[in-house]
C-alpha cells in the first residue's frame, strides 16, 4: 500500500534551485534513506512532506488520515516539565481512559441494586477497557522506562527539568516521545546524532521492529545498512532510487553511472562519426553528396542525445609521512584523569605500534577526546606516564575544529602554518578539498562545520605526520568524502588512533577496538563487527590475559600482530585483484566497440586481429575472476 508519492517537486530559494525533479513512493513498512552531498535538500524535502515548507512545483499524494510523526535535527520540548512527565504526556489520553475506569468502578460500587444502570455501566467498562489494553495501558509506563534507558537517560536525569537539557539531549528526548507516538510514517532527519553507540544499536532494533514506514536523512551508513531496504539519492536536484541498504546502493550506484557513461560515450563516438561523414559528403560539392549530407543530418537532428552523467564532487587526497617510526609508537601507562572531584577514566594503558590501526569507543562523558587531549600534551593527566617512541610526528583532528581562527580566511588559515610553500601550492592542497577560486578568501567563521572539517584535514594532509590522532573525523563530512577519507587512511603508512561512533568508518578502517571505561581500556582484535560479536558471547578482551607469562605475551602479541599483518596483505591482495578485473572489463569494452564499428570490417586482417584480441582479453578476464574469487574464498 502506497502511503507517500512525490512527483516532481520543486523548490528554490531566490535565484538558488534546490529540488528541480524530486520524485519518491514509500510503501507502508518501507523504511527508506535520503541520501545526497550536505546542501543538497534534504531536509527541504523532508520539510515538504512534513508540511513545513511548500514546494513551488510538483504534486505530493499521501493516504487519506496518514498520521506524521517529524523529528527534526534541533529538537523543542514543553516548559515546565521534567525528562519523565515529557515522555509520560504522550500517554495522557491513556491515563484520562484510566481515570475514566476507575470513576465507573465506583459508579458501578454505588448503583449495585440497578440492574438495568448496572448493565449500562457494564458495557462501557467493558467497551473502554478493551480501548485501554489496545492502547497499551497495562504497560506504558515500562514502555516509556525502556525507551529513556535505550537513548541513554540515567534514572537520576528523569526528574530534571527537560529545558534545562543540552541540545543533544533535548534532540533525543524528541526522538523518544515521537516514537512513543507510533505514527504511520516516520520522518527522521539525523536520528543518531548525539546518540552513543548503545543508544543506536537500540534503536536499530526499535525501526526494525517498528510497524509503520520510516523515512530517514542519515550520514551513518551502518545504521542505514541495518534499517533501510531503500534508498533515494538526491542528486543535483533531482532523485534517483534504489533498492536494498546503503551498501547495495553504492554497487548499484556505481554500476548505473557506468553503464549511462558508457552508452554516452558510445553515443558521443557516433555522433562525431556521423559528423565527420557529413563533412566528407559536403566537400565533394555535388548534388548527390550534399542530399546524402543533408539526409544524414536530418537523423542526428532527431535523434534523443543523452544527458552527460554528472556526479557530485568529492575530495581527493592522501596522507603521507616524512619520515618512519621505531616499532614502539606510543606507550601509556596507568593514566588517569578526573574534573571537580569526578573521575573520568583510571589505570588507562595504551600500546601503539607502528602500522597499528585503533579504533577508541565507549560511553558518551567516559574521557575519550580527554584522554587524546592527554596523549597530545594539551592537557595534564591526573596520574600516569605518556611515552612516544623515535621519530614519531603526531597529528591531530580535532572535532570541535577549535584550532582554527575565525579572524583568518581559509587560505591564510593553511598558509600560516606552511608558510614555506608557493601560494599555488596552498591552493592547490586547498583545492583537493573542494576550495577553489574566491572560496578560499572566505572567513574561517562564515564556514560550515563540514567546511571547518576540510580545512582541518588540509592542513593535516600537508604536516605528514607519521602518528595520527582522529577525534570524530567523519563528523559533518558528507558520505562520499567519508569514503574518500577511508581511502586515504587504507593507503596511510603510519600508526592511526581514532575515536568514532561511525561504525562503518570503523569496519573499514580499524584492525583493533579499544573500549575505554572508567577502570581502565579493553581491546579487541578486529573491526567494530568482530568486537560486537565478541562481546555479544561474552568473550574475554584480547587485551585481558594475566595467566600469560610475559613470554608468552610477547609470543602472543607477535602472533596478533602476524595475523594482523596478513590479514592486511589479503585486504590488498583482494582490492587489487578487483582492480584487475575492473581495467580488463574496461578495456574488453572498449574492443567491443570498436568490434561494433563497421570502418573496422574494411581491412579485414585488421578485424581478425581484432577480433583474436578481444577473445583473448575475455580469456583473461575469466582467468582474472578465477583468482579473485580464490582469494574472496580465503578471506
């Protein structure tokens, strides 16, 4: 059943076009994502169906009584009232029904010798309790408990006034009384931020479940993995979608603009053929030939010429290193730090080793981004030694971007600090990042937080250092940037400790996770989905084994880090096998085309030779496949 049709929608701001041909169908239980470059319309769009903004074109139908639950990214909530009467007031219908019960059971206690007012009493107490146990009276109020406790509510924050929360906190306060609402479709414009990795992976399991549709804005591709089975790109103003999650979308994705590519190419090479016949015809200057010429251009005037694909831009770069670390990288031991009396973290120990990829997770408040500010000197541990170890150049992204200046623009901003380099150096660095032109006078403090992120990463990507401290990098960054950073930091040659709540950037980047908590840090091997796995069979930490002698430690870490070390080369093995497979795909097309060509078939040794060409490329291909798949079954 069809709940939501847009056809067509347009939207603009002054002279600034943001949707041109916005078109969707959400089916009841669908749960589908909004995906595009940050600025594209998103939230526009969403605003639209919420009924926030109007669109200046287009048609939108929805079911007749659709009932709209719309979190927005900035959430409000009621004053006067504290984090538990906020969520209680959706039931409040419930209790009125409650109290309504109560008032018949007493009406019914007083009117015991009225047959016929006993029998009327009756039915409604009947009648009004079946509404009450269909409106889950018995059990909103556990309802409501598991909710505050899934998005991360202490029972001590339940009686705090909701207007004195922080915003991250108000936001998902509103995201817990929607969804306690239970409308037919959900409209959710960045549900996990300021969520904590607990609290998402709880409400992955509550959408999941939930039984009417959701239509969600997301930059967290793990999440819209494990929720969506749909998918709509707005692209340049217009949607595309696609069916499956987010990464069946991306192959998709990927497989649409190269066949579109291709057949423009293809349609281009026929096209200046075309052409070129007609000037040949024209310059013999007869009649037979210009009729011939002007024969043939009468087609290409009909002819239905395809639209060039266009794809949003997305930074390119990589980082690189001046110079080679020892073995030991970092080495921190029995740190602890603590705020007006309040510990934050205790008996903290760290070992880095050069190549090491750590991932640093755990609970919102624990001292994650402390505990970084630590390790880089910005801050003084309470307790505890930090150790670097030869050669080592630390490199840190800061989330909050509190290290650039508002005063500067983003060219002086980089060129301070690489003072040595050409200006056509700087903007060339800046230009990887998407800054061209005028774009680099712009204040540091007109830009957006993603903005204020490339700008960070630029200078990063120049100091090449050899010890990368990440907080939160991905943070503002739209999803093709984030892959292009996972790109950079795969082919990266030194050590990376990273804190993320992105789960995926995690799976793709990290070979160890360490939890950090109060009492100190647990380390798994693996990525985010091996950890989880881990801890979901209660499995000891890697990082937790006191029967081991310190031999056998050494013995065991050297084998972890063996392990690690092929892991690794298979990864690379693997991605370059695929790229193997993807050039000689690309190029068997390309004699196909010329295959199909008919000036190929005029010297026909050539077409032969071709021919002997293209089967041999097809053989390869199949000996490439083969090889590829040997090492997909390894891995």
């Amino acid at each position: 059943m069809i709940l939501l049709s847009l056809q067509g929608i347009q939207k603009s701001f002054g002279a600034n076009e943001v949707l041109r041909d916005a078109s969707l169908v959400l089916q009841d239980g669908q749960r589908m994502a909004l995906v595009g470059v940050n600025g594209c319309g998103k939230s526009t769009l969403m605003k639209i169906i919420a009924g926030l903004e109007s669109s200046d074109g287009g048609v939108m139908t929805m079911q007749k009584g659709l009932k709209l639950g719309y979190l927005a990214q900035q959430g409000e909530v009621g004053e006067g009232r504290t984090v538990l009467e906020e969520l209680e007031s959706v039931f409040e219908p419930v209790v009125r029904m409650e109290e309504q019960l109560r008032a018949l059971e007493v009406q019914m206690a007083e009117c015991a010798q009225d047959e016929d007012m006993l029998h009327r009493l009756g039915s409604q107490y009947d009648q009004l309790t079946r509404d009450f146990e269909r409106a889950n009276g018995y059990g909103w109020r556990s309802t409501v408990q598991g909710v505050l406790a899934g998005l991360g509510f202490r029972k001590e924050q339940q009686g705090q006034l909701a207007s004195l929360l922080s915003g991250g906190e108000r936001t998902r306060l509103c995201l817990g009384r929607m969804l306690l609402t239970e409308p037919d479709l959900l409209l959710l414009d960045e549900p996990t931020n300021h969520l904590d990795l607990k609290s998402i992976a709880w409400l992955e399991n509550y959408l999941r479940a939930y039984k009417g549709a959701v239509l969600l804005i997301s930059h967290d591709r793990y999440f819209m993995d494990h929720v969506c089975d749909r998918v709509c790109e707005l692209l340049l103003g217009a949607t595309e979608c696609y069916d499956g999650n987010y990464t069946g979308y991306m192959a998709q994705r990927a497989e649409r603009f190269e066949i579109r590519m291709k057949a423009y190419e293809l349609q281009q090479k026929e096209i200046a053929r075309q052409e070129a016949i007609i000037a040949r015809y024209r310059q013999f200057n007869r009649e037979k030939s210009i009729k011939a010429a002007e024969s043939r251009e009468k087609r290409l005037e009909k002819l239905e010429r395809l639209e060039k694909p266009q794809d949003e831009s997305a930074i390119h770069f990589r980082f690189d290193i001046r110079r080679r670390t020892g073995e030991d990288v970092l080495m921190a031991e029995e740190l602890s730090k603590g705020f007006d009396g309040r510990t934050l973290f205790d008996h903290v120990k760290l070992h880095l080793r050069a190549g090491d990829r750590v991932a640093l997770i755990g609970d919102n408040g624990v001292g994650k981004s402390t505990l970084l500010k630590c390790l880089i000197g910005e801050m003084k541990p309470d307790g505890g030694t930090i150790r670097l170890g030869s050669g080592v150049d630390i490199g840190y992204y800061d989330q909050h971007q509190a290290h650039l200046h508002d005063s500067k623009t983003v060219l002086d901003e980089v060129w301070d600090d690489f003072h040595r380099l050409e200006q056509s150096e700087v903007r060339g660095a800046l230009g990887l990042f998407l800054f061209t032109g005028d774009e680099v006078l712009m204040p540091v403090s007109t830009l957006s937080g993603g903005e204020k992120g490339r700008v960070a990463l630029t200078k990063l990507m120049l100091r090449k250092d050899n010890l990368l401290l990440l907080d939160e990098p991905t943070n503002h960054l739209d999803m093709d940037s984030r892959e292009v950073l996972e790109s950079a930091l795969a082919e990266f040659p030194g050590t990376i400790l990273a804190i993320s709540h992105d789960r995926y950037f995690i799976n793709r980047f990290a070979e160890k996770v360490c939890v950090l908590e109060t009492g100190g840090v647990k380390e798994y091997l693996g990525n985010y989905d091996d950890y989880f796995e881990k801890i979901n069979r209660e499995q000891e930490p890697d990082g937790d084994a006191p029967a081991l002698t310190r031999t056998a430690l050494e013995k065991e870490k050297r084998r972890s880090r063996e392990e690690e070390k092929r892991l690794k080369e298979r990864r690379l093995a693997l991605q370059k096998a695929e790229e193997s497979v993807l050039k000689a795909e690309e190029e068997a097309a390309d004699l196909e085309a010329r295959l199909a060509a008919p000036e190929t078939y005029q010297d026909a040794e050539k077409a032969a030779e071709l021919a002997r060409e293209y089967q041999r490329k097809k053989e390869e291909i199949d000996r490439l496949y083969r090889a590829w798949e040997a090492l997909e079954s390894e891995a």
